[in-house]
C-alpha cells in the first residue's frame, strides 16, 4: 500500500514505477484524508509506502497531517521516497520522527532528483529544458533500482541528497518557507489573459480554489504544491512579484 502526495507530477510518476513494479495499491493522501476511517491494516506480504515532493526542503504538511491522523496495522516493511529539486535537506529526518511516533521503523528511504518546480524564492530557478531531460533520464535510470530494494524488502538502505547545509535548508531555510509562504495568499490572477478553463481548480489536490478565474479560498489547506500555477495552459496564475517559467511533469508524453 503505497500512499502519496503529487502537485506537479515528479512524485506521482516516481510513484507509479513502484506500485507498477511491487504491485502495490497507490493511494493519493488528500483522498484519503477525505474519508471518515484512517485505519489500514497490511497483508501479510505488504509494503508499507509514503512518497512525497520535498517542499522547502520539509514534507508537506498534509503528509505529515496523514500519518498523524492514521493507524496502522501488521506493518512488516517500510519504505519512503521523496522527489527535490536538487536536494532534500533533512526532510526524510522529518518523516522518520513522525513515523516512529506511531510505532513504525523506515526500513528504506529514497530521494529522487527531479527538475524543480519551487519559483517562491528568488535564488531558485527553474532547469533548463536540456537540464529537465537530463534529471528525468538519470531518475528513469535510477528508479528500476529503487523498485528492486523495495520488491525484495531490503533494509538499511537510505540513499539520499541532503546537499552542503542540510541542517539550514531544512530547520532554518525551510522552518520560514512553510511557516510563512505555504499560503494561497500570494496567488493572483491576471484576469485579461485567463480562458476560464478551469484547469487550475481540477488540478488543485485540495480543492482550495473556486469559481473562474479563480478564487483561493484562504482556508489553511494550501500546501503550495503549485500545481495552479504551472498547469496553466496561459500562465494566467503567478504567485507574488516574481516573473517565473512553469514545469510540470508530462506524464502522458512519458507513457509513450
């Protein structure tokens, strides 16, 4: 049973390879936290999986929020795996603390490097088209291996990128990131170029946005995965100041 969470694609196509590859059920975290019951009880021969974006270099809070609220039974392996920009800080720390309060080992954690989608801070900047392909082939390349760990339920591996500075990237970096930017409330618009279709609202994994064009609805669920912003087929939607390029992983195009 793998769990996940997927604004712009990286993490849900990572996702994919391995319930493909394991043939594990794949559950989307909001969907799930839709649901009255959070009580899961493994098979005997199940896995246990949670794959997350990094963002600011912390799992997002409705990762986070799931575990908490969720209970898990007969878990004989666990594993996590989180896609970054270029590195992950110590967010895997993170979700090993909120997994061993609820009784639960990391048996195996992940991190997959794919092209970055962050436009919220002005020293992050989007790849290049060349460097895009170049990240898509070496994870292409790279997640066989991660689905051959996890079929085989081996333990004690942890193969991550935690970059120069984890400890500033994740507790200071990312401690301001999620307190102070995960908000809708620097979305805005640009009204004379939106075509009102609408794909912003559907893409928006928590419902968080209304009406054409739209309307944040300043609720706390953002968790500012982007995916409004970089869906959008006429980049209508910007957040803040900044004049930012857009990415989102096509998976349609990488099925071919």
């Amino acid at each position: 049973m793998i769990f996940y969470f997927s604004g712009t694609g990286n993490t849900l196509w990572a996702a994919r390879q391995i319930a493909e590859a394991t043939d594990e059920s794949l559950r989307f975290i909001p969907n799930e936290l839709r649901k009255d019951n959070l009580s899961y009880t493994m098979s005997d021969d199940e896995r246990l999986g949670f794959c997350f974006p990094t963002h600011g270099w912390q799992p997002p809070h409705i990762v986070r929020e799931f575990i908490r609220c969720s209970t898990f039974r007969n878990v004989k392996y666990v594993f996590a795996l989180t896609t970054c920009g270029d590195n992950m800080g110590h967010a895997m720390r993170i979700i090993r603390k909120e997994l061993r309060a609820k009784g639960l080992p990391l048996d195996a954690t992940f991190a997959v490097v794919m092209p970055e989608s962050n436009v919220c801070f002005s020293f992050l900047h989007l790849d290049t088209p060349e460097s895009e392909q170049r990240k898509i082939a070496s994870a292409r390349d790279y997640l066989p291996h991660v689905c051959k760990i996890i079929q085989e339920k081996q333990r004690g591996i942890h193969e991550l990128v935690r970059g120069a500075i984890p400890y500033t990237y994740t507790y200071v970096i990312g401690d301001y990131y999620n307190k102070h930017l995960i908000t809708d409330r620097k979305f805005w618009v640009d009204t004379d170029a939106c075509i009102r279709c609408g794909l912003c609202a559907r893409k928006c994994p928590v419902d968080d946005i209304e009406k054409q064009p739209p309307h944040w609805k300043h609720n706390g669920r953002c968790t500012n995965c982007l995916a409004c912003y970089h869906y959008c087929p006429v980049h209508a939607i910007h957040w803040g100041s900044m004049k930012r390029g857009q990415y989102h992983f096509n998976i349609r195009e990488d099925q071919k």
